[in-house]
C-alpha cells in the first residue's frame, strides 16, 4: 500500500476555534514543530482561506502574508500549503503565496459547485503548483453527483479531490460510498483526500475508511483544532496506523507532546464533541458556523442549537456566515 | 420614436433585458438580438417575438440592416468578449455601449448613484449583479461618514448563476471591490460571492457591513434608507430584510483588514432581500434582475437625457 500522504490543518482549520487569533509567532513554532515530526504537507491560511478575513468570517490576528511569511524557509520535509475558495479569494492572492513559498494548494467549493474552480485550478497547475481540489459538505451530495463533480475538478487539472466533510455529517458507510464512487470515474493517477470533522465523534474512524477504500492524502490536526468539534485528531490518526503497521512519516511522540504542550493551551473554547458541536454533525451544518451562531445565540437569547438547525433547514451552505444573525433576527421577530 | 437597441448575449442575462424591454419599456426598441449559439433558448425566445436575430456575434450583428439605427448596445456576454465586443462597436461614434459584463473598460454606473456622472460615456459598465444591489448602501453612508472599509457578501441561488458567472468568480469578486471603493467610496472594498444550490431556490440575499468613523446612527439610516427608494424605483423588489444594525468598535480592540491596517469605528449591517420580478428566471433570481433593470434604467435615463 501506498505511504498515506498527512496533511495538517492544525494552522487553517484550526484558525476557526480562536476566531483566527494565531500570533505568527505561534504560526512559526507549530509549523517547524510538525515538520520535524514528519506530517507531508502544512496548511496555512484564515479559516476561510487567503482573504478570509473580513467582518463576514472574523478578522484574523495577523494577515495571510504575516502568517505565510518566512516559514517555507525553516521547513525540512514538509509541503507548504494553502486552502482558497473561489468568492472570497482570487488568483491574485494565490500568486502571492506561491511567491512566499507555497506549493499546493486545495480549492474549495460547495459539493455542487465544483466548475466555480475550473478558473482557479487551471491557474494554479500553470504557476506549477500541486493541487487538490475540496469538494465541500460532501453529505449534501450523493456518492455518484458528488464522483461527477470531483471529475470536473480532475479534467480541470486537480492533482487530487477530496470527500471534504465539512459538517461531520458523514457516517462511514457514506464515507465509502464517496470514495469508491471517486475511484470509479477518476483516472488512476488522480489521487483522493478524505477532510474529517469530529462532530460525531468519526473523525478517525471515517478516515481510516477512507484509507482503506483508495484515499491517499489523509488530513488531520494537533488535538482536532479545527471547526466545530475538529478535525480528526492528527495523533490519535498517527496511533491508529502505527497499530495497523500502516508506514507514515509522522513521529507519534513528538506529536502527541505537541499536540498536548502547545496546542490544546491555545483552545478558548474546548474543541471536543458537546452539546453544540454534536448538533452541527446531527443537523449537517457547516462546523465553522459554530461560534458565530454561539455568539448570535448570546446576543440575542437564543439557544446555539435552534440556530443551529434553522441554517440547517435553510440549506445554508459554507461562506453564508452573514445569514446567522439574519436567521437570528428571523427567529425573535 | 422609440429609441432602437441591440442586445449582445443570449443568455440569462439578455434574455431577461430582452423580456424587460419589450413589456414595459416606453422609449426603447429591441432592434437585435445578437447569440452565438443558434440553438440557444434566448435567441429561439426573441426569434417567437419578432425580434431580428442573428447568431454570428457582433461582427454579424454589423451586417444587419438594422445596425445603422441602432443607437444603443447592451453587452451581455461575458468580461473576455466585451473587450472583442468593444473593440469592434468603438468605430461607431454615434453609439453608446452599456456593458453588463464585470468587464471594467468604461466608468461604474450604478443608477442611484452616479448616473448623472457619465451621461457622455459612450461605454459605461454596470459593475456586477452583486455591486447594483450593494453600492448604494456604501454609497448611502458615505454620504454621512468616512467609510474606511466595505464589504459586501452576495448569496444566489446556483440555478441562476449561468456558464459565464461560473467561470469567472474572479472577475465578480474583483470588479465588486473596486466598484465599491470608487462608487461606494470605501478606502477599501471586498467583496464576497456565494452559490447556494438549495431547492427550492433561495431568494438573492445581499449583505452590506461597513466599518465607519463615528458619526449620527439616525442619519446614517435616514440616508440608507432614502437610498433604498431610489433603487426600488427601478427595482422594485429590493428591500430591506432586518432593521439596519450598529456596532461600535473601540479604538482599543481594532479590527486588522487586509490591505489597510488596524481600524476601528462603527460597524454598520445591512440585510436585503433582492426577489426577482420573474421574468426570464423566477423570482428567486434577483441577481438577474437587479442587472438588467439597472442596464434597462441607464438606457432609458440616457435617451431621456439624449432628447432634452
């Protein structure tokens, strides 16, 4: 079996459960930290991708360019990466990260809207970098419409595609479903990425299906930082392939003291399954409208999980932030 | 006398101008209908109306004995095809372009705000679907205060987002900004694009924040909401979703912007609803709407203007 390529998004996903609040300073030890432990690719940017900061998504501490800059240069073994959406970020912002050093990228759109990123994709390959193409809230999608948009995103140039399951909606039989519905239409050298969220509890799990059915690139973060109730665990992932003698390049220790010295200190609000978190994977919603839809919840004497569902039952989909406080002030009129 | 126009573009877009134009205008003509797919429901649509069509592109649209009347041409393709459109139609001093695409090769218009700026345009770009429904609210408070930042976040449904908005995401995104800093008059304009495949259709959301100096919240309102009117004069389904919101942010937890630096001020947010006359696409498509009526306003502005 293929070596499992790990990306991390201990520094993009994990961006949203502090609001974008990562100094640079921070940025720069975690990324050497994951790099001496051997994770393949480091994925830096706002939450929401370059250019996500804005009052739509919440302002980041640093901007992208603070953030990117001067860490190609201190990585050993590790791709730099970036994450764009086409709509809130352009061409423009992906040529100047790829001038400070970074060489793949993931363009991002709703599981339905994959020529969107036709444009971007193609731009990308032409400035020479690896690209893998992100096909968003994967569970509003069936297995076969869902193959057909991963196959635009192929014949538009993408290195790979990933099941990205931004609401942790997925149960693992879907997750198979995807995957082989993928291997069934894409060509054999495109390879396919599976992108977790924990909120009902399968982050790992979901993952190693994925794995085990034609999924290559893994991704995974320290401690789960990621939306809602994270990302799959990048050290507990780690754990479990050392015990099914799946070779990686990840060193487990290193990992987990990471993870548990630097990381989970930095998490204001605990990144775990609970109460809300379970309810965006239950209801299927966009684990990065958790703490905006905590806040409005707060502001305006609502319970997180009524708002929670209404989006949900609006069929909101990634990037309509601005529509919590406007289902909010629906709900109290 | 009618005035007589060209339509370049068969798609959603000049299909809905087309329908707008031959119900209710008063002053305009649909001369041509101009495609480049001869199959294409748009050109089939006008052909059933007795319109003259012709599916060779602009440089066939030259060749129709209808040309020499014709003095006015909306471009409805797409950013790339303008330029060849443009190029072509620029050889002809007595016509006056208006360009529906995000093309940007002619000043903003964005009719209630500076229409009376480029009365003497001969090419004159209508911004994007998204910037006719948000300007104006930039526009509206910086009437009142300095605005630092705009942003706006546009949502529409998928089923309206045609082959040409697709492909160019960039130029939507782009083009909004700029409008929104020239226009608006924002220091800095961003501009957000959202495609929502939800089924039924979603009706065209818009949201408006603005991060301002200080200044008097009742006339920042005051001025938003005059502004609102006047955009219902030609689109008559653009409102005001929620009541217009305020937020101050202090000099000591400045937000950091892009391209700007530390800022801080009173936040301002503005939810509309933009719901579509359906016309050519049903009413959830307020996207289409609020371009071909602002395109169909300038022309009729301008003929107005033309005749006085």
């Amino acid at each position: 079996m293929k070596k499992p390529y790990i990306q991390d998004v201990t520094l993009r996903d994990g961006m949203h459960p502090i609001g974008h609040q990562y100094t640079k300073e921070q940025v720069k030890e975690l990324a050497i930290a994951l790099d001496r432990a051997g994770v393949d690719a480091i994925e830096i940017a706002h939450g929401d991708g370059l250019a996500g900061g804005s009052f739509t998504f919440g302002f980041g501490a640093q901007t992208d360019w603070e953030w990117l800059e001067g860490i190609s240069e201190e990585l050993t073994h590790a791709r730099l990466t970036t994450l764009i959406l086409p709509g809130i970020a352009t061409m423009e912002d992906l040529e100047k990260a790829k001038n400070m050093g970074v060489e793949s990228v993931r363009i991002a759109t709703h599981c339905t809207e994959a020529d969107t990123a036709i444009q971007h994709i193609q731009g990308a390959k032409k400035l020479g970098m690896d690209v893998g193409g992100f096909l968003m809230m994967a569970h509003m999608n069936s297995p076969k419409n869902l193959a057909e948009q991963a196959k635009i995103m192929e014949q538009a140039g993408a290195d790979c595609v990933y099941v990205t399951d931004s609401a942790g909606a997925l149960l693992m039989n879907d997750v198979k479903d995807r995957i082989e519905a993928f291997k069934e239409i894409l060509e054999p050298s495109t390879e396919i990425g599976i992108h977790c969220h924990h909120n009902l509890s399968l982050g790992v799990a979901n993952t190693i299906i994925a794995m085990q059915h034609g999924a290559t690139r893994l991704d995974a973060s320290l401690t789960g930082m990621g939306a809602g109730a994270g990302n799959a665990p990048l050290e507990v992932l780690i754990a479990v392939l050392n015990k099914m003698e799946v070779s990686h390049n990840c060193d487990l220790y290193k990992l987990m003291d990471t993870a548990e010295d630097i990381v989970r200190p930095l998490q204001k609000r605990p990144v775990r399954v609970d109460r809300e978190t379970l309810s965006l994977g239950y209801a299927g919603v966009y684990s990065s409208f958790l703490l905006h839809s905590e806040r409005a919840a707060q502001k305006y004497g609502l319970d997180t999980r009524a708002i929670l569902e209404e989006l949900a039952r609006r069929g909101m989909v990634g990037g309509q932030e601005d529509m919590i406080v406007d289902v909010a002030l629906d709900m109290i009129k | 006398m009618k005035t007589k126009v060209a339509i370049i573009g068969s798609g959603n877009i000049g299909t809905d101008l087309l329908i707008k134009i031959l119900r209710y205008s008063e002053t305009l003509e649909v001369a041509a209908m101009v495609g480049i797919d001869p199959k294409s429901d748009g050109l089939a649509r006008a052909a059933r109306m007795d319109v003259p069509t012709c599916h060779t592109g602009v440089d066939g649209l030259l060749e129709m004995p209808e040309w020499n009347d014709i003095k006015i041409v909306f471009d409805a393709t797409s950013a790339k095809a303008h330029l060849y459109n443009w190029e072509k139609i620029r050889q002809f001093s007595d016509k006056r372009m208006i360009d529906l695409t995000p093309a940007s090769v002619g000043p903003y218009l964005v009719p209630a705000v500076n229409f009376s700026d480029h009365m003497e345009a001969l090419n004159v770009n209508m911004v994007t679907c998204g910037g006719q429904a948000t300007i104006p609210i930039v526009a509206a408070i910086s009437d009142v205060v300095k605005v630092h930042y705009g942003e706006i976040v546009a949502s529409i449904a998928s089923k309206s987002a045609g082959p040409g908005t697709r492909a160019n995401i960039d130029e939507f995104t782009e083009t909004t900004s700029r409008g929104i800093e020239k226009i608006g008059k924002a220091e800095k304009g961003k501009a957000i694009i959202i495609l929502n495949p939800a089924e039924p259709p979603l009706v065209m959301r818009d949201t408006v924040f603005t991060l301002s100096e200080m200044g008097d919240k009742e006339a920042i309102r005051k001025s938003i909401r005059a502004k609102v009117e006047l955009v219902q004069e030609y689109v008559p389904g653009y409102k005001l979703h929620q009541e217009i919101l305020f937020d101050e942010i202090p000099a000591s937890n400045p937000v950091l912007i892009q391209g700007l630096g530390y800022r801080h001020g009173l936040k301002t947010s503005v939810y509309l609803k933009i719901t579509g006359a359906g016309h050519y696409l049903p009413e959830y498509a307020g996207n289409l709407d609020i371009m071909t009526s602002a395109a169909r306003a300038t022309a009729e502005r301008l003929v107005k203007s033309i005749q006085s």
